[in-house]
C-alpha cells in the first residue's frame, strides 16, 4: 500500500519524523521517494491516517494511492471507477501536483468531465499561496488550504505516474485547543505541540511504555505523549512549573478521559535518582531570551553552557534508560551578529557521555529555524551502543 505525506516547511525534520513513527508501529516502509514537500511511502500494511496524522507533527495531510501506472492507465481507470464517495453534489475539490503539468492538465481534464457526466456541481479550486521551505525553496501550493475543500487529490510522477486521494488533514483547530485553552501557558519558554509530537516520534516510544522529560516545564511534551497512551515522567527543578504541569495534565485528564499514567518531580535532573523508564524526549532550556543576535563569542557561551548542562544530565539518566532506549532533544542554534548560526559540539556531547548519534535514513542534526529568528533549533537522537 502506497501513501503519500504532505509536509510543511521542514520537509528533512518531518521525514525523520515519519521514519520514526513507522519503526514505533512496528510498519515496514518498502520504498519511498521525496519530492518537494510529499513523501509517497510504500508500506507492508494499511496505516489509520487520521490517528496518523494526530499522532505526528510535520505532516499537514496525508493521501491514499488509488491508481498506479502509465498515465493512460490511470486516465482509463479515473474514466471507469468511483473517485469521489462523498453524499453532497455541490461540493469544492482540488489535484496537488507532483508531475508534470502536461499529464496534471490531463488528468484535471478527464476529472472534469467525469463529475460532469455524474451530474455533479463540481467547482475546482486550485492549491493557493507558497511555503518557504526551511531550505529556502519556494513551493507553490500551500497544502493547509486544502482544509477548505470538500475532497482533494495528487498526482505523483516517478518512474510511473500514482494518483490517490487525501484522507486526512491535520486538525489544526484541536491542536490549538490543547496549546491555547490549556490553564497554564508559557508562550515565551513552552515548546509547541507540533515540535513535541516530534520529539515523542523520535524517540520511538511505544504505546504504555515510559517516557522521560528532564525538563518538563509546563508539560508540552508529557501532554502530547499522555494522548498517545504513553506513561511518562517529568523532571523539572521549577516548583512552579511542576505545579503548573500537574494543573495541565488534570485539565487535559478531563478532555481527553483515557489517557497514559505520569509522574512529576521536582528536582535537579543532573542529580536526581530515577527509576527504569524507555527513553527521553525533551528540549532543555535553549539559553536566555535573545531579542537581537549576538556575537560570536556570546553565542558560543551560550551554547557551552548548554553543553555542560545535557552531557551532566544525560551521565545521570542513561543509568536507567532501557535497553535500545533513543534520547531525542532539541539544542539552541544562536544566530550571531554576522548572520551565522553556532549550534553545539555534539561529538563533544558524545564523547562525555559516551552516547552515540543516530544513522538511520536522515543524518542528525536537523535544524529548525525561520530566517527572522535569534534562537532556533538542532535535533538530535542519540543511544548508548552499551
């Protein structure tokens, strides 16, 4: 079964994320390529897009492949078959395009006419706007404005041509609920639920077994992780943001009604004495507010400091980390005064702890960050070999 992804700025943050998830459901990918910001994935079983795209943060929708083959063959079967299963006759629908535009004209054409001769008021509205990807390339063809159409299709050309349809779209609106409703919010420190659904998928954590977040905050992560059926446990040396958190999770236990068992502690993560948990999810503190860029130097303190901090830390938990246990994390990426960016010394990192980096199909670091910010993000996923 083939599956197409469409993804937002950060098309290499949103694969590995991808990639991850699939090892977490124990899914086998059989082939995948990647265009632009669409990943059509050959799998060895069929996946629940809608808990898919719930349980994961880089992907916007994702499509089911209905046709396969030379573009004839897929003209004649749209000509034949049902593509549109919907009651309403009156209805908006688009065709996101990774082809060329000769066969995407094609295949518009003979869509067209097909909804005509089934006597349905078919209005075509085309993907509108562009995403500046987070390697500068521009895409045109925003895939979050499909929200507001009735059914949308894509067209994927490779060695051969895969039309499918979207079956399922990122609910934005629950996404903002759990971020904006929730009692206690810290917009300037909090992490955002889509980039802690990430960190939770690159973690490979499966379902009932225990995270770990050293620095849970407010409890962005553990939230996210809680939903998902995940136990965790969260480590903050903040007694106002441990309290804040348990504030949290009581609301979303409200919400959500199921959801995974947790533990909050107040206490010093470099220090602490824990118990056996799976893995660790978290983004320490990324340094102090930056409301300008710095230079060099003071970028580089700030990234030492940051250093020093995770590699006590991670020497302090690995002890009951689980065996296979993967630690993903976020580390600052200051923009200095002279338009760079200094991110840390992970091999440094490595060599303290003895922690090892990740080498899956995307090479870590992944950087996350827009052109206007001071402080973005790398990710990492590290494991102990031992």
């Amino acid at each position: 079964m083939r599956y197409l992804f469409l993804f937002g700025r950060n098309t290499k943050l949103s694969c590995a994320e991808i990639f991850a998830y699939l090892r977490r459901k124990n899914i086998k990918k059989e082939g995948f390529i990647l265009k632009r910001n669409a990943l059509l994935i050959e799998l060895n079983k069929e996946i629940n897009p809608e808990q898919t795209i719930n349980e994961t943060g880089g992907t916007i929708a994702i499509g089911k492949t209905l046709f396969e083959g030379d573009l004839g063959n897929i003209l004649e079967k749209i000509k034949r078959e049902e593509i549109y299963k919907n009651e309403k006759i009156k209805f908006k629908y688009t065709l996101f395009n990774f082809s060329d535009e000769e066969s995407h004209d094609k295949i518009l054409r003979i869509i067209k006419e097909k909804f005509k001769k089934e006597g349905l008021k078919a209005l075509y509205n085309p993907p509108k706007g562009t995403i500046k990807l987070q390697n500068k390339k521009i895409i045109y063809g925003t895939p979050s404005k499909i929200i507001t159409n009735d059914t949308s299709y894509f067209l994927f050309k490779d060695k051969k041509y895969y039309f499918g349809i979207i079956e399922s779209v990122s609910n934005q609106k629950e996404i903002e609920k759990r971020d904006m409703k929730k009692p206690v919010r810290r917009e300037a420190l909090a992490i955002s639920p889509r980039l802690a659904k990430i960190l939770i998928n690159l973690s490979e954590v499966k379902e009932k077994q225990t995270l770990l977040d050293p620095f849970c905050g407010i409890g962005v992560i553990l939230q996210e992780a809680l939903i998902q059926k995940i136990n965790v446990i969260g480590i903050d040396i903040d007694e106002k943001a441990v309290r804040n958190a348990e504030k949290n999770i009581n609301w979303l236990k409200k919400e959500y009604k199921k959801i995974g068992k947790y533990k909050l502690i107040k206490g010093n993560s470099s220090k602490i004495k824990i118990e056996k948990f799976n893995c660790i999810a978290t983004e320490p503190s990324l340094g102090i507010l930056l409301k300008k860029p710095v230079n060099k130097k003071q970028a580089q303190e700030i990234v030492k400091k940051f250093e020093n901090l995770i590699i006590n830390v991670l020497n302090n938990l690995k002890k009951s980390l689980g065996k296979d246990g993967k630690i993903s994390f976020t580390a600052p990426l200051i923009k200095t005064n002279e338009n760079k960016r200094i991110g840390c010394d992970i091999n440094k990192i490595c060599s303290k702890t003895k922690l090892k980096i990740l080498k899956n199909e995307i090479k870590f670091p992944i950087r996350e960050f827009r052109e206007e910010q001071i402080v973005g993000r790398e990710f990492y996923v590290l494991f102990n070999p031992q």
